[in-house]
C-alpha cells in the first residue's frame, strides 16, 4: 500500500513525512533535497506480537506501507507530482494550519479547497483528453465501448460539478476506468497541520462530515519520531498523546482503504497480510503464493480472538473453533489460516 503526501508549499510535507516516516522508516532513498522520497514503514500489530511470542518463529514480520514524497523538481514541477501522486493508492492531503514564515496567519480551508480543485482540474483534462480521442474514433468508424463512454462521461458530470470522483462510488471503484489513475478518485485522508500546542481541529474541518480529516502537530511528532523509544515515551505523556501520529494514520489508511489483516503461523514465520476486505479464501491464498491457489483444498481457519479465548490452537480445536473453509470462504480481520493444498 503506497501513500502520496501532498500539499500546498510550505504546509509541512517534508515535515510530516517525517513524522511518519522517522522512528521505523526504513528509508532506501535518503537523496538529495530533490529527489523524491520514499519510506517503509512497519505496521505495528500487537496480534503478531502475540503469535510471534507463541511460535517463537525464525521470522517474524509484520505488515507495511509505504509513503512517497514527490519531489517538486523537474521540467513542468507540478505535473511531476501530480504524475507520482497517480501511482499511490491514497493520497495524504498536508493542510497548513500555523503561520508561515512571515508571521502570517494560515486559512486553512482556503489552502485546502484550493488544492482539491487543483486535483479536479486535473482529472477534468483527463477526461476531456479522454472523450476527444473517443470522437476522433467514431470519426474514423471506430466504435467506443460503450461502458466505457457512458462512465467517462459520468466522470465528466461529477467534476464539472467541482466535486472529487469519490463522491461517487461507483466511478471511483469502477474497473475500467483503473486505468485512467484519476487522483479525486483515491480514498484521501486530510491531514491538519498544526502548532505545537494546539490538538483540535479548525471549525470548517471538524463541521465536514464528509471529509477524512485528523489533526497532527506535524513538527512535534517530527522530532517525537526522531528521538528514542525512552524518550519518545516520555514526552508523548507529557504532551498527553496516547497514540502516535504514525499509528492514527496507520489506522486510519487502513480504513480508507478498506483494508484489513489476516496471519499465518509456524515455527518458519508467522507474517501479517494485507488484503481488501471481502477477499476470498482462494485470493488471499494467492497473496502468499500462486501454488497455494492453483493446488487449493481447504482453508483452516481461526479466528485470532478465539485464539484468545481459548489460549491455545489445540483448545481452540477441541472446542471446535478451527474452521474448514472453502474457496469461496469472505476472509475477515484476524483470521489465523493455514492453507491445505496440493502441489
Ligand atoms: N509551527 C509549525 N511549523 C511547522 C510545522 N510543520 C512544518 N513547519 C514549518 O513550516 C516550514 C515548511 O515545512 P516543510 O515540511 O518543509 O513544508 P513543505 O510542504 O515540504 O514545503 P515545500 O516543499 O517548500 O512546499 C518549515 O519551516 C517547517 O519547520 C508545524 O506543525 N508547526
Ligand atoms: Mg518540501
């Protein structure tokens, strides 16, 4: 799972990147100032801790996701990030929300609507590029697909109307227009960027139901996520945090994306999944590998939190909690599953 951050100049792009990036980042391109930067990030998950801590396997490893900075160097800069942003699967919207250099109070919701429509704009030349090729088609005797031509032109109508395809679900999940990359499609999480001091939302985010939005004092937790775990814990409780801002975002990108977890065990690995939900059995075997979908048998599965309550799989068994599941088998959150399958 890729994540773009992007934002109006100096509204703390660099600074949340490495927020969130800077105390389990594993960063494979420090680079100049120029290039762009990309960063793994692990996906901390108190349930692998718990079965990493029962099988005491060779290897443990956790889920991850990955965040990008596109850089705003190049020939035409803003098309440059506008193309990275269309690569990543959501896109972390950097309001500023503290005064810049000058001393100049920050207008938020300005920055912000500006921003979006930028986005609108561009999918808008998409589209547009998109329906002349189409007519130029048809010219030439070519047929469109229809399918394909009635959605553009429902893309057509929700962006002229200003608004962000993912208003419209069945746009923005819509297979066939995958290809268009669009960037008002992508599920998006705003992030308000404040002074150290202040926790809340301004009042036009917190009154938008319809906005993914969270509050982040983008410098503080920079220089929380730089220090040691000891200390980071000790100036979070001073400045009340509970959770890090690299754990909200976790959660919430998790959410918006419509993500979930499920595990695998054994003395070799026990590793964490990252699947849509909905998944079946069978595809998610094929997240792990193409052989274990191909010789296919039977899903056995447990649920992680009946693992809890019965304390051990061999428990859990004579309680009847192991489950054999088939094919078609909706893969839920926390599924432990061991794959049987021929090769
Ligand atoms: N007070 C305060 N200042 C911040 C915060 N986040 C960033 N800044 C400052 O704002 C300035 C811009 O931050 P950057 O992270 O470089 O912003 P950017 O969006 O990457 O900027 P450009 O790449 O130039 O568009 C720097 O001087 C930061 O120290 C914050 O949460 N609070
Ligand atoms: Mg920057």
């Amino acid at each position: 799972m890729k994540l773009g951050i992007i934002g109006a100049s100096q509204a703390g792009k660099a600074t949340v990147f490495s927020a969130l990036t800077g105390a389990r980042g594993d960063t494979d391109n420090k680079g100049t100032k120029k290039d762009n930067r990309i960063a793994s990030v692990k996906v901390m998950d108190e349930r692998i801790d718990f079965l990493s801590d029962m099988y005491k396997p060779k290897k443990t490893t956790y889920a991850s996701v990955e965040y990008l900075l596109p850089s705003d160097t190049g020939s035409g800069s803003d098309n440059a990030i506008w193309n990275q942003a269309r690569v990543c699967d959501a896109l972390i919207h950097v309001v500023r929300n503290f005064p810049d250099f000058s001393g100049a109070k920050p207008s938020s919701e300005n920055e912000y609507r500006k921003l979006e429509e930028e986005m609108v704009l561009n999918d808008l030349v998409v589209v547009e590029k998109r329906l002349e090729r189409i007519d130029a088609d048809l010219k030439r005797g070519k047929k469109p697909d229809e399918e394909e031509h009635r959605l553009v032109l429902a893309c057509k109508g929700v962006l002229e109307k200003g608004m962000a395809l993912r208003k419209s679900p069945e746009i923005a999940s819509s297979p066939l227009l995958r290809g268009f990359t669009f960037l008002t499609a992508k599920p998006e999480l705003v992030i308000i960027n404040n002074e150290d001091d202040d926790e809340t939302l301004p009042e036009w985010a917190a009154k938008n139901p319809d906005i993914v939005i969270q509050a982040m004092r983008g410098r503080l937790e920079m220089e929380i996520a730089a220090m040691s775990e000891e200390d980071a814990e000790m100036f979070r409780a001073e400045y009340s945090i509970k959770e890090s801002a690299l754990d909200r975002v976790i959660r919430e990108s998790y959410r918006i994306l419509n993500l979930i977890s499920f595990f695998t065990t054994g003395e070799d690995e026990v590793k964490a999944w990252t699947i849509k939900r909905n998944t079946i059995a069978l595809e998610a075997a094929g997240e792990i590998h193409s052989d274990i979908q191909k010789g296919f048998i039977r899903a056995e599965v447990l649920a992680y939190d009946d693992l809890i309550k019965y304390g051990t799989v061999k428990d859990a068994k004579a309680a009847g909690r192991v489950r054999l599941e088939g094919k078609e088998y909706v893969v839920a959150d926390g599924d432990i599953i061991n794959y049987r399958f021929n090769v």
